[in-house]
C-alpha cells in the first residue's frame, strides 16, 4: 500500500499525518520539536507515526511539508551575506525603500530603522539602461563589471543578487551579469529580479529578490538534508515543501526560489480549515491557529482563502503571494510577567519555546507562560500527547505565582488575568483580518485549532460574536492536514501597465495563455496530466492614477463569459469592501498572472456513529475549574469516547492526544457526523 505524509514544524512541537492513499484512513503523531535542527524532529516523528500505524516507512510515497525554516532565517537574521548589482543610479534602492513608518507619528521619534539584507557596502552599481519598453538604451559595460564583482568577491559574499531597472521588461542584460559572475565566483548563487519576481516597482522587486538570495543557502541545505535522510532510510518519496500561497513546490522549487516559502508553517492550517470546513458544510470561517510559540488567524470567504500579494516576516515585506494570515506573539509558552515600572500585566510575544518550554513540562523552565495558567485554573488535564508527557501541577503553580505577587492578586485570579490577556492579543489579531477589511465578525464561524487553540477558542467566539467556535478532530496536528492534502502549485506573472481603452479582452486571454504555459512547465515535469490540472487567474488592477493595486482572482470560464467589464465590477465591489467607496474612472491593468495547479488529494473524513445527547459514556471525572471568577465543577470528557450527537454543556474539558478543547459555562459543544465539537450560547 502507498502512504502519503504531511508534516508541520512548530516552535514547540512537530505534527505528523499518515494517510493511507488506498482508503483515507489517517495516522497521527505529535513529538518535540528541534529548533537546532528542525530535520532532527522531522525523522524522529516519521519513525514514532509509521511505528504506531505499522507501516513500514519505505511505503511513503509523497512527503508534504510546511517549514518554517525560511521563516526563522529572517526572524533570527542568520541569512547569507548578500552582494546586490543594480543599475547606475539606483544603488540606495534597498536604503530609500517606501516612505512607510510604522507607529504613525510616535513611529519617526522611536522607530529604529531595519538594516536592509544587503548592506550598502555590499551594493554595486552595473553601467547599463533598460527601457520601459524593454529596448536596451545603454550597453552593459562588461569590463567596469567584472572589477566590480572581483570587489564583491573580495567581501566574501554568499550570494549574488541582481535587480536592474525595468528588467521585468527583458532579462537579457540580468542573464549576462549572471553569466559573469558564475565565471568570476562559480559556487555562489545568484538570483535575477526578471525570474524571481518579473513585475514592476524597483524597490519590491530588489527586496523580493535580495530576500530570496538572503535565505536561499539554509532553505537549500535544510531541503538537500532532509531529502537526503528519507531516502538513507528507504523512503523513495516525493519531498514538496508548502508555499506561502497554500499550494506546494518541489524541492527544486524550494532551491530555486525560497522566497515562496517563506510563510509555509502558517498556510498548512488554512488549507486544514478549507478541508475541514468542505467536508462540515461552512463557508465562511475565521480561523485560529494557535501553537506553542505564536497565533496565526486567516479569514476565509466562501470557501476560498483570501490572498494578498504581500509577505510580512518581522521587518521584512517581499512580493511574493500568500494567504492573508496574520501573526501574533500569542501561544502556549507566552511568558507572562509584571514590568516593576508599570505593573501592569503583560503576556508575549517572548515564548519559552519548545526548550526548556513551560514550568509544568517539567524540563527546567520557571518562567510563568499561558500553558502554566490554563494548568492553575484547571483547564489543562495531568498529562498531554496521549500521555506521554505529564504536568508538573506544582512548578507552574509555582510560577504563576511570580504573578500573582506582582500583582498582588490570588493565584487563580493572576492565571485568569494572564488567560484574558492572551486572548485579547489575540482578538486584536482577528480584527485585522475581519473588521478592518471590511468584514462582520458575526457573519463568521470560528474554527480553533493547534495544540493550543481549543483552549481559547470558546473564549474568542465570545469576543468576536463569531458563531459557531468549530474544534475539528485532531486540532493539534491539523497543519498536517493541510500540508498533505494541499495541491502541486506553480504561477507565471507578467507586468502589462495598460488602460482599458488600450487593451482588450483578446489581448489579455492570449498574454494569460502565455503565462499559463510557462506556470505548466513544473507541473508536467511532475508527471501530472493536463487534464488533472487546474488553472486560474489573477489580475492587480487598480484606478487609473491610483497607487493601490487589488488582485481578483478568476477562472477561465469567467473570463470568456464576463471579460474585463466584469473584472472591473468585482474590482468595485472588493475596493467598496475595504474602503466603502468605488470611483467612477478609467481601469488599469498592472500585473496579469496564471496560477497552475494539481489535482487535490483524497482524503476521507472519519464517520462517527450516531448516539443521542448524553455524553456519559466519554465522562472521565468530574474537576474543578476556575472560570468566571469563581471555582465550579466541569465534566473532564475522553473525546474519542463521544459520538456523533453528544451534548457536552460548559463547564467541561475535553481531552485527546493532541489538544485540550474547554467549553465554557452557558454553552454547549455538539458534536458532529465529522468529530468536530460544535461550540453555541446555550439556547443559540
């Protein structure tokens, strides 16, 4: 039989899912992650999932894997030393960058600068001029180009970057540069603006492929290891590694251009959500990731997650697609504590990680987090994994107490405060992707998940008014989900700045053909027919004049029905959303873009078998909790003990291998044909 495996490195833990492609029968593991070496916790998790499912390893087929890898590159600012050539004149791109400081006015007093991926020192300037038409105006001046790259060379660079002006247009003088520097340094990489990100705008193109140069050495180590240790130990498997945009690229995908990966972790739980929500009926979610280390929350509309083409890491904005997730400091190992300034509680973004982790791991940590405080109000049960790693109740009482004093409240009244907390760090996280685009919380189910995010998932409905709060079976290990049932992706983009009236509807379907055969390439090299593959569009359109530009997404069909006319309705309708007005002039193209996929990977939901309301037959104990600012008795439920229509009413704590989920008092979790605990107001 062949097996297919989905993969998800966290801050604190590594989740593994084991699908067997035959019947969709699923196997899971969760096990420490290893932040030294992520590869480490890889492999210890392959082995502890096929063990337990008794699956000889070799029967894997594919590997499907969000890292976070590139991620951390930047974050840690441990990338390569990049050099950066640009055209005469330009040589400050990366130093002027946007007129953007974050913090409105208080931002220009306190705002420290980032330091660009490529200093100044290590930027050179090529004798070359490009038209915006792609007419070479000025010969590159080969010899003044070889004296700079020796320069270059002489600073140990790690890797070459090359952003000419208007190269997006034609390449060719970039290729030539290439060309030379591979004579003069052959063993470092070099990426081109006019392959990496071929559009307009000089400063987005240069970061985006200076960003893909800074992290492109460990992204290729970290992919050449892991590969190289499946197949030493017999797993003849296709690595994919998840892009930023939900859909997964070869390992020579993730070589060539990593900047594509750089937001990997985060997007295997929206593709989770998407195939948790298909298969519960709901199309409108916002979801809630939470791990040990951070909170990722994504809005999703209709049954598709919404994109930008935009990827944040830290001080770090690349053009590169991705789903519009955003990250908040919010998780399990959160470090709470009290400023001896102002007293006043704050929580994150500081976290203990996934060593030493949280005091009650027991692993030598003593500093108070959001594990310790759920464990003091009694949400949290004795052990955790299936039982594989017990809580030490007295260490976490003992550092929530380190609180409490500061405060100068009582233990459980501080691990209430720090809970309230950290669910209000992440509200504001929601908000931003619901309120101020435009969107009704309300008008929006949230899906909670992650080791972590069944705890608060109750609590955050409450916030938002987002009703019902879904908790799918296996929260925990729902990125790997997502990783392994997410789809081959591959796109081609194009910069076209045109006005309607200078283009048509004939014009754009043959450039869109075009850019679909290029985005074909690496999916046929995977041996995928045409006919199981997907293609759709996407335009940046924007008012002409206008600097904003907005992508709308669309398929074939509805570009022969509609044309242009009805991509430039859809663009008044998202522009009304985000900002409640539309303006009555002229359109304008931007960038056009096909994006190619595979087919999707069947995996079936488990069916539970019907029962009636009472869930007395999962009821493990009954504990004491410490909620509304007061103790009170809630039932401690197995959950792979509760069947298809079981009423579990708050207060209640619900248990499995890989998450906690806690249903708070005046409320009522259902659960579903699926597993998933549906989560109301009593009465609702």
């Amino acid at each position: 039989m062949a097996y297919r495996l989905g993969v998800d490195v966290g801050g604190t833990f590594t989740d593994l899912l084991l699908i067997d492609e035959g019947n969709g029968k699923t196997f899971r593991a969760k096990v420490p992650s290893t932040p030294a070496d992520s590869s480490i916790g890889v492999l210890n998790g392959i082995e502890r999932v096929c063990s337990d499912a008794g699956v000889d390893s070799s029967s894997i087929t594919h590997v499907m894997h969000g890292t976070t890898v590139a991620t951390n590159t930047v974050l840690e600012g441990k990338g390569a030393k990049v050099g950066l050539v640009t055209t005469e004149g330009y040589r400050q791109v990366l130093q002027i960058a946007r007129s953007f400081v974050p913090g409105l006015l208080a931002g220009w007093i306190i705002w420290p600068k980032p330091e660009p991926l490529a200093p100044l020192e290590l930027t050179v300037e090529a004798k070359e001029r490009m038209s915006a038409r792609g007419e070479i105006v000025r010969e590159l001046d080969e010899s003044d180009l070889r004296k700079q790259i020796e320069y270059l060379n002489s600073r140990g660079i790690e890797a070459l970057t090359v952003s000419l002006f208007n190269a997006y247009t034609n390449g060719v003088t970039e290729e030539r540069i290439r060309e030379i520097s591979s004579e003069i340094m052959p063993d470092v990489p070099v990426s081109i603006s006019s392959e990496v990100l071929p559009e307009m705008y000089e400063y987005e193109r240069a970061i985006t492929t200076v960003a893909n140069s800074y992290i492109a050495p460990k992204v290729r180590l970290y992919v050449a290891n892991l590969d190289s240790e499946l197949r030493k130990r017999g797993i003849e498997a296709d690595l994919h590694i998840l892009r930023s945009d939900g859909g997964l690229t070869s390992v020579e995908g993730a070589r060539n251009s990593p900047v594509n990966v750089l937001m990997s972790g985060p997007a295997g739980g929206v593709a989770g959500a998407l195939w948790v929500a298909k298969n519960a009926g709901y199309k409108n979610l916002l979801t809630l990731d939470m791990g040990g280390t951070s909170t990722d929350v994504a809005l999703i509309q209709e049954g598709v997650a919404r994109r930008r083409r935009e990827t944040t890491v830290g001080d770090v904005t690349v053009r590169a697609s991705s789903l519009d997730v955003r990250t908040v400091g919010a998780g399990g190992g959160s470090i709470a504590h009290v400023p001896e300034l102002t007293k006043a509680l704050r929580v994150g973004p500081q976290s203990a990680g996934a060593d030493p982790g949280p005091a009650a791991y027991g692993k030598g940590g003593d500093q108070p987090t959001v594990t310790d405080a759920n464990v003091v109000l009694g949400f949290l049960p004795e052990s955790l994994v299936g039982g594989d790693m017990k809580m030490d109740i007295e260490a976490a009482e003992k550092a929530v107490q380190t609180v409490a004093d500061g405060l100068g409240l009582g233990l459980k009244e501080a691990a209430a405060g720090i809970i309230d907390i950290v669910n209000e760090n992440m509200f504001g996280a929601l908000r931003l992707v619901s309120v101020e685009q435009g969107f009704d919380p309300r008008d929006f189910a949230l899906i909670a998940f992650g080791g972590a995010g069944p705890l608060h998932g109750n609590a955050l409905g409450k916030l938002m008014g987002s009703w019902p709060v879904i908790i799918p079976p296996s929260p925990g290990v729902l990125c790997a989900y997502g990783d392994a049932t997410t789809r081959l992706t591959d796109e081609a983009a194009r910069s076209l700045v045109r006005k309607y009236s200078e283009t048509s509807d004939t014009e754009v379907q043959e450039l869109m053909d075009e850019l679909t055969s290029a985005a074909r390439v690496a999916i046929d090299e995977a041996g995928i027919s045409e006919n199981d593959q997907t293609v759709h569009y996407e335009i940046d359109l924007r008012y002409h004049g206008q600097g904003l530009v907005l992508p709308i997404v669309f398929s074939a069909s509805d570009f022969k029905n509609g044309g242009l006319a009805q991509i430039s309705k859809r663009f008044d309708e998202e522009h009304t959303q985000l900002f409640t007005f539309a303006l009555d002039v002229e359109h304008e193209i931007v960038t056009l873009r096909a994006i190619v996929q595979g087919p999707e990977t069947i995996v079936e939901a488990s069916i539970l078998d019907k029962a009636g309301d009472d869930p007395s037959s999962a009821l493990i104990k009954k504990n004491i909790v410490f909620v509304d600012g007061r103790e009170q008795e809630a039932g401690l439920y197995d959950r792979a003990k509760l069947h298809a229509g079981n009423k579990v009413k708050g207060p209640a704590v619900v248990t499995e291998m890989d998450s906690t989920t806690v249903i708070l008092p005046g409320h009522i979790g259902e659960v579903d044909q699926y597993g998933n605990i549906i989560i109301q107001p009593s009465g609702a």
